[in-house]
C-alpha cells in the first residue's frame, strides 16, 4: 500500500488530497482521495502521518502543488508583440 499526500493552494488556508494505492501483481487499484482544507501545512502533514499510522505504513508520499502554481504565474505574462 502507498499513501499519496498532495497539497493544493486554497482561497483560505492548503487543500489536501489523501490518495490510497495499492499495487497487485497485473495492476494497481486506486481509491478516490479523500479531500479536507486545513489552515496550516502543519495540520495537513499531521493529518496525513495520523491516517498511514494508522494503516501501518512508516512513508508518506509528499506531492507539494502550492509551490509550483506559484511559480507558474510569471510563464504566462508575455511580452507585447510576440
């Protein structure tokens, strides 16, 4: 089993995705994430590590979505003329 956790910007605050794999010898089968919004990063985080605890995993997956949206912005400004 492999837990997946992506944090996404929110209005307000980090969206989190919990997604749960698991891989079988011909495919994987995937659940659908679960979703909550948090306050902090620190909150998401401690979310996450509380459910893989729970399902006896020592690894969480980290995918961090905030920081590469933020870094986007300035490929779409182009200069006039081109």
């Amino acid at each position: 089993m492999k837990l997946t956790l992506i944090l996404d910007p929110a209005p307000t605050g980090v969206r989190a995705s919990l997604i749960e794999e698991w891989e079988e010898v011909a495919h994987g089968t995937r659940m659908e994430p679960r979703v909550r919004l948090f306050d902090t990063e620190e909150q998401a985080l401690a979310w996450g590590r509380s459910l893989a605890h729970r399902r006896g995993l020592k690894q969480l997956f980290l995918t961090d979505n905030r920081k590469a949206a933020a870094g986007s912005t300035s490929v779409a400004h182009q200069q006039p003329g081109q």
